[in-house]
C-alpha cells in the first residue's frame, strides 16, 4: 500500500465554492484501460454527450512515479486526477472533473493504490472519494488492506460536517437472497443468486448506523 500524499490547491472563498444547491451529475466508471491512444478522449467526450460532471474512473492502468497527477484533455475541459497503476498496469483509481469544478478543488489526496480522495470548496465542503474493491475471490490479506484503510480513512479523516461521496467499483454483489426480504425495493431482474460478503463488510463502513444489506441497499444507488 502507498502511502498517503496529499496536494494542496488555492481556492477564492466565495467565487470557486459549489453550492449543493445546485445538482452536480455524477457517474463511475470501470474503464478497463485508458493507456490505448484515444481511450481519455472518449471518456471525456462520453461525459458531454451524458452531461455528466464528475466521473469516478477505475482500472485506468496508467503509469507514473507521482503519488497523485493531474492530466488535461486537449481542450482544457475537463482534468483527470489519478493515482498510478502498478507496473504490470494492473489497476489505477482517479476522478475525471469538469473544468467548472476544477476551480474549486482545494486537494486530492493518494489514500492507497485503490483509493484517492479529491476535495472541493463549499459549506459544506464535498469529498468525493474513489474506491475500488478487490474481488471477493481475491486474496485475504489484500481484502482486509482495502477495508482497513477504507475505514480507517472515513473514520478518522472525514469531519463530522463533511458532505462525502464514494464512488467506485466495490465489487459489492446483491443476490437474489435480497428479493425475498425486499421485493419492492430490488425487484426481480437481479444477475446473481447470492449477496455476496463485500455487502456486508462496506455497509458498516459506509454506513455507520448500517446493520444488514438491505439498510445497505435502501440507501445506495443501483446502476
């Protein structure tokens, strides 16, 4: 694991601030790669043509000896924060902003190689977090690396006043197990049969009053 490295930006207290009063559209995104030529430029023009403003990217797969960076796409519109991947150019977490917003980026922060943290101007002020969970194939050490951070970070790094917003890949899987608690709430057209053990280990590190994934599920967005 990486350790923390944070960068610290300048933003005017009232002209660069966002105001959550006014909505913000935001995505993720498991891009498989954007080490292929013309891979970032589809990203970014994807996000226009959705209109969306903030995009939580994962498996980038880019490489660089900085903790964090920061990459323009050629028309200055939108700014690509990204961690590295490994050198296999396995990996890689990062957020795609719009330019409007990138005025009011205050810092971005390397948590680990899976997850980074950018954030922004207001009151309150907005973390948006991106987090990619290993698989619940993947190996035990690497799991309890990821959540013991994960938690530790939102634990002891979030304020109380924040508004934070994960986003991500958490490899978290609803199964058809939930359709029997909850029909009107998942519906019936769920791909697995079993919620799988990611679900409830996020959901009290996410969630702190949380208690079962069906608390989980009524409060998160399903795409």
């Amino acid at each position: 694991m990486k350790q923390q490295r944070e960068t610290t930006r300048t933003a005017a207290a009232d002209r660069d601030r966002i105001s959550l009063g006014t909505p913000i559209v935001v995505s993720t995104y498991n891009v498989r790669t954007l080490h292929q030529t013309g891979k970032f430029h589809q990203l970014c023009s994807g996000c226009i043509d959705a209109g969306v403003d903030i995009v939580a990217v994962q498996e980038h797969r880019l490489l660089s000896t900085n903790p964090i960076n920061e990459k323009w796409s050629d028309d200055k519109n939108w700014m690509f924060i990204h961690n590295s991947a490994s050198q296999s150019r396995q990996g890689g977490v990062g957020l795609l902003v719009s330019r409007h917003l990138v005025k009011c980026i205050v810092s971005t922060k390397c948590i680990s190689d899976r997850i980074i943290a950018v954030s922004f101007n207001g009151n309150p002020r907005l973390v948006v977090t991106v987090a990619y969970a290993p698989t619940e194939m993947a190996d035990e050490e690497d799991k309890d690396m990821f959540y013991d951070t994960l938690k530790d970070y939102t634990s002891n790094q979030i304020k109380r006043h924040d508004f934070h917003l994960v986003l991500g890949d958490l490899n978290a899987r609803f199964g058809r197990d939930t359709l029997e608690e909850a029909p009107r709430i998942v519906g019936s057209n769920l791909l697995h049969d079993i919620t799988n053990n990611n679900v409830s280990i996020l959901g009290p590190i996410l969630f702190t009053d949380s208690s079962s994934p069906l608390d989980m599920l009524q409060r998160l967005s399903l795409t």
